[in-house]
C-alpha cells in the first residue's frame, strides 16, 4: 500500500474520530439540558405567580416574567446549537470528506490542507478542521486547475497558490480510492459517478460539479439568472446545488418557505426530493403549474395553456382607461349575514373617483371598508339576537370561546363578551375585505377584452394589475424546464413573484409543445419585468455516452451543435429498427421487456403520447406503466409516456412509434425526438414501424446499428 494512502486513511481515521466525539457530546449536552430545562422550569413556575391586583405587584410579575422567558431564551439557543453539530457531525459521518486543496496562502509560508464535505464543522477550538462545499475558499476546487488564482471572502480577493487538488472515494471511515487531478477531463469521480446505474432518486452532485456548473452554483444574486443548457448538462442538479448554496450564503436570513421551485410534473418532484435533505437543506416549497393554480382556487378555470401573451398585453393597456361601474362591485356576507352592502362599496369608490384604477385604490378602499366593517360588528354585538344565541350555546363551546363560562352581570358585559363572539363568527369578512373579492374580475376583465369568459392566467393577471397582489414574502423563485411555459404563463409569474429573483432553466431543444416561450422571449419577458437578465450555458453533456451524444446533438442547430460535447466514455452503439407492423413491433417490446426486467438498471420505454401508453400496455403484459402519482423503480422495465419521461433519465431507453408520420420533418418532431432519445445514459433503441422517421434518415452506420 502506498504512503499518501495510509497518510490519507489515517487523516480520515482521526477525523472521524473526531466526529464521532462531537456526536456523542452533542448527545449528552442535548439529554443534560433538556433535563435541566424542564426541573428549572417546574421550580419556576411553582416560584412564579401572577399577581396584577396592584401596579407594583403587576410589575414585579412582568419582571418575574421576563426572567423566566430569559431562562427559556438562553436554553433554547443551547439546544439550538448542540442540535445543529449532532445534525452536521451524523450526516458527515456518512462521508467525512470527500476533496482536499493543498493552498499556499504566500510563498515564503507551507501549505495548508482544507478538506471539504457536505457540511462545515468545528473542533473544539473552534477550528474548521472539515469547510463546507459552499465556502468561498470551497471555489479553489472548483476551478480545477491547479496554480495562481483567487477567491473573494467577505468582500476581499485572496490570492492563493493550489498546489494539490486531491478527490477521495470514502464510506464512513473507510478510504476507498483518492485522485489527484489538474483538469476536468481527468474527473475520476465524475467518471465513475456517470458509468453508475440509474437510482430511482437524482443524488447531490457536490463533489462532482464541474466548473461550467460552478459558474451557475455560486453566480452573483442577480434578479433573473437564465440557464440554457443541452440536455444531460446537469441543469437540474444545478438548480438543487444553486437552492443549497443560496441557504448556506444567506443562511440568518432564507427560510425554505421563502423560496419557490416549479417543476414539470409530480414525478420529477418526488425525483428530486431527496437531495437537498441529503445535503442537510429543508426543501422549499415544491409545486407544478397544475399545483399552483390550484393553491390559488383557480383550478376550474383550467391551466391557462391557451392563453397568449396578446390577451395580457391588451388587459395591461386597457388599465388606463379603466371605469369601475356599479356592477363590479359584490356585498362582503359570511354565512348569510350581510356585513357590507354593494352600494356602500359602490359610495367609497365613488369618494375616490378621481384615483385611477390599479392598487393605491384598492388600498384606500381597504383601509375605509376595514372601518366599515369594524362598525358593523360593533352594531351586531349590541344586537339582542346575537345577545341569545351566544348565552345560549353549550357549556363547552362557551369555555372554547370565551376561556368560561358566561355569566355577565350587566348589558356592558354582555356587549363586550357579544365582541368577541362577534369577531368569532364573522371576523373573516375581514380576510375576504383583504383578498379584494368585493370586486367581480370576471365581469371587469370580460369588458376589457370584450370575451365570455377568463382563464385562470387571464384572471389572475388581471388581479395583479388592479390589487397588486402577489407572494410578496417569497425571495427566490426556481423554475425548471423553463422553456415548456407559455409566454402569458411566465408573464404571470413574473408579475406575481415580482419581488423576487428568478432562477430559470431549460433547453430550447426541449420544448416539445407547441406555443411555447422561445428564449429570446423569456429574456424579454424577465427583463421587462426585473429589469435584466444574466444568461450562463452548459453545452457538455454528463449524462450519455458519447455514441447517445452524437445522435440526439445532431438533431440541433449546426452552429449550436458544434460547441457540445460529452465526457462519458465511448458505449453501445445506438440500435433503429424498422419492423414491418405493429405485431412486429409489439414482439421487440416483449424481448426487450424479457432481457431487460432481471437487469441492474431502469430501461424506460418511451411512447409520444398518454393514449399510446394505454394502447401499449393492454398488449405488454407484465409492464409498469408510471403516471402523474408513480415513484419510479431502481430497475426493470416501465412504460411512461414522452411528456413525463421530460427532466428524467433512464440506462436505457427504447422509442417507440418512429415513424415518418409520428416524427415528420418539422422542428417540433425533431424536439421531441431530442427530448427522447436524450433521457438514455448508456443505450438507446429506436423502433418504427415500416418507415423510419427523416430526421434519423441521415444517421449513419458508423455510428449506429441499424
């Protein structure tokens, strides 16, 4: 065994060693003041009472009060602390490490080893003896290339010599293989991670991210950052990368609910759940187009697909001239209980009528029927109808209510208990006073595009223009397979998420629906709204092997064509085959799904639609058919159709029905069929019935076997 592995194997034993130290501790620092806690606080409360007969024994109970919730602050940032080193020390002990830089901070001083993991952590001198992949040292391994470079830490260029770019292949605290590499293409980590079969799960890229990667992974926080990368590029892991290193640059102030990722589909979002948890990140909020519409109650009004960019832009210049008329306006009831009338809406936007129409308006008329309704609720708690049926609830709904029993001793009693009883049954005419819907969109948008009827993009843009409304409290807003949004959809999303910042990636080779946003378009849209927009490109593809490369890459733009490339190693040969009919076809499937179903990894066969999926399966015995609710397999054989296979990726992937008149010669054939043959990451087979489709025509035999 060589020196520098029994040096690195004993570097890895003590460092372990360490963790496992840090664990234990957090342990029983965890169980101690846990312990401590809860007996101090039973002495507390016991020395503790709440005396506010007079102003100096109120004081002293705020004061006593106080020194409780001091107590209570001062144990709750002690288990905070001792959580987070048991949380970081479990999850390195996994894989401690997985890369070292040898630095040289100046020429006349020794270098300086930096190990980095998923996580940073401390010894108990406060020294960080593993840094985490997010730290601004952490880019030295990034670049890969050893020599001068730099680094910015808390606004200060580094320079710094790397003299030693060291990757390590470890389980737990066993070193299985480490690397010393200069360059990219000398990856044998990235090598060996991509000659892996599929998991059912997309895994963390952390010690595999290449530099064009990195550029995306720690660009600048800037309002709209557009990613156009080929397919097999890593775009997704990018994102998720991108997610967890906003977490850690701004980890005081980002909380996961303040950040946003629209994904394709249900199982491309259960695809990718794991990884950002495996990193040590909660996710964000998570949802489809499907999901968000629905989230807004706008579901019945379907998914706005149909809806151009044309409407919105004639909604946006019919806003000046805007009237709202009597009509427009709806009464606030809950429960049958009118609480403000229509025409006395209709008054307060008269006293305004020289306000155009747009959100200071709709403040303003807030703001006075907030003190409407106010007026109204104190009128019913002086009501004699509500005086009885609140005396006359059980005994158990009033201590739900009220604390205890009622048992008033006087009218001004009474009104004030009816007070709140009051708010109970009709405070959320305040939320409906919030939610603007006193206002009738549908009959106000109608008359602006002389139409019968609004769709969910339609109306809620227009809901933007007149309220402003939106998710004002979300901060960064992800979007993958950027390119299958219509224009109106991403108009709508950019209006609505207008104060946050857009990460927007995808594949303009991808976009297999038709009147979809080109690129050119979703910058337009995104520096109209956010007032620029940053573009980074990924051309190399991780996923396919060379021979899969070349065949869905020459399915693009020449120009664009020349500029990819792949680092997987050479593979099988791509196989088409033309069969005869469909009898035929269907006994290539079943010799496939037999040879495939006992093998490590997934083979997914790929149909262009859902309804060749049905077709498919009622033939296939023994296949499994994935839709929108499925998780996928580690392996075997499953049947999903093209628009679910999007953003996934199989061993192996068979098309089927390649034919001339399922994939002619146009531009949106020849997407779909990049997006498909795209998905394969070590073998691709392309079945057609009679006739193959053109744009294979040209594939030669060099590079498949026909």
């Amino acid at each position: 065994m060589d020196q520098i592995f029994e040096e690195e194997q004993a570097h890895l034993t003590e460092t372990y060693g360490k963790l496992d130290v840090i664990k234990q501790d957090a342990e029983q620092k965890l169980a101690a003041v846990q312990s401590e806690a809860a007996h101090n606080m039973e002495s507390m409360r016991n020395e503790t009472s709440l005396d506010f007969s007079d102003d100096e024994n109120a004081l002293e109970t705020v004061a006593a009060l106080e020194a409780v919730n001091s107590v209570i602050d001062a144990y709750n940032r002690t288990i905070q602390v001792n959580s987070e080193r048991l949380k970081n020390a479990t999850q390195l002990m996994a894989q401690p490490y997985f890369a070292k830089v040898s630095l040289q901070f100046h020429s006349d001083e020794p270098t300086r080893d930096i190990y980095l993991g998923s996580v940073g952590i401390t010894d108990e001198a406060r020294r960080h003896f593993i840094v985490d992949w997010r730290s601004p040292v952490a880019e030295t391994y990034y670049n890969q290339e050893n020599g001068p470079m730099s680094y910015t830490a808390n606004g200060r260029t580094i320079s710094v010599d790397l003299k030693l770019r060291r990757q390590f292949d470890i389980t737990r605290n066993t070193l299985n293989a480490y690397f010393d590499t200069t360059v990219a293409i000398e990856d044998p980590l990235l090598l060996a991670s991509l000659a892996a079969n599929h998991s059912e799960k997309l895994k963390a890229i952390t010690a595999t991210i290449q530099k064009e990667q990195n550029e995306v992974v720690r660009h600048d926080d800037v309002p709209v950052l557009l990613v156009n990368g080929i397919a097999g590029s890593g775009k997704t892991s990018v994102l998720l990368q991108r997610i967890a290193f906003l977490f850690y640059q701004k980890r005081d102030t980002l909380r996961p609910d303040q950040v946003c990722l629209l994904t394709p589909n249900p199982v491309f979002e259960k695809y990718i759940d794991n990884v950002l948890p495996d990193m040590g990140e909660a996710n964000p909020q998570i949802f489809t187009w499907a999901d968000f519409v629905a989230l807004l109650g706008l579901s019945e009004r379907g998914d706005g697909r149909d809806t151009s960019a044309e409407t919105l832009h004639t909604l946006e210049q019919n806003m000046a001239s805007l009237h709202l008329e009597a009509h427009d306006f709806s009464e606030i009831a809950i429960d049958g209980m009118r609480l403000v009338k229509t025409t006395q809406i209709q008054g307060i936007a008269a006293k305004y009528k020289n306000i155009p129409v747009g959100p200071r308006l709709i403040a303003l008329m807030k703001e006075d029927l907030h003190a409407r309704l106010d007026t109204r609720l104190g009128q019913l708690a002086s009501d004699e109808d509500i005086h009885d049926r609140m005396l006359s609830l059980e005994v158990s709904e009033q201590i739900r209510l009220f604390g205890q029993t009622l048992a008033p001793q006087s009218e001004k009693e009474t009104i004030e208990y009816a007070r709140t009883f009051v708010q109970h049954l009709y405070g959320t005419a305040h939320d409906k006073i919030e939610q603007v819907s006193w206002l009738r969109f549908d009959r106000i948008g109608m008359r602006m595009l002389n139409a019968g009827h609004l769709s969910s993009v339609a109306w809620l843009f227009l809901k933007t223009l007149i309220t402003g409304t939106g998710a004002h409290d979300i901060r960064y807003v992800t979007i993958d397979e950027v390119q299958d949004y219509t224009e109106a959809q991403l108009m709508v999303l950019a209006r609505y998420f207008k104060r946050a910042h857009f990460l927007l990636l995808g594949d303009e080779n991808q976009a297999i629906n038709e009147g979809t946003a080109s690129f050119d378009r979703i910058r337009a849209i995104f520096a109209a709204s956010h007032g620029s927009v940053d573009e980074c490109r990924l051309m190399t593809s991780y996923r396919s092997t060379a021979e899969i490369t070349a065949l869905f890459t020459g399915l693009m733009d020449s120009t664009e064509r020349v500029k990819t490339h792949s680092v997987q190693h050479g593979g099988k040969r791509p196989r088409i085959e033309v069969l005869p009919d469909e009898e035929a076809l269907l006994e290539a499937l079943r010799g496939i799904l037999h040879t495939e179903q006992d093998s490590e990894g997934l083979c997914a066969i790929i149909a262009p639609t859902h309804q060749d999926v049905q077709r498919i399966a009622q033939k296939l015995t023994g296949i499994t058919v994935i839709d929108h609710h499925a998780v996928l397999p580690g392996r075997g054989v499953v049947l999903l159709d093209l628009p679910l296979a999007k953003g996934l990726e199989f061993d192996h992937v068979v098309i089927v029905d390649a034919d001339r008149h399922v994939y002619p010669d146009t531009q949106l054939a020849r997407r779909r069929l990049y997006t498909a043959l795209s998905r394969a990451a070590h073998q691709v087979t392309v079945l057609a019935q009679k006739s193959l489709t053109p744009l294979l025509e040209s594939a030669t035999s060099a590079s498949l076997d026909l």
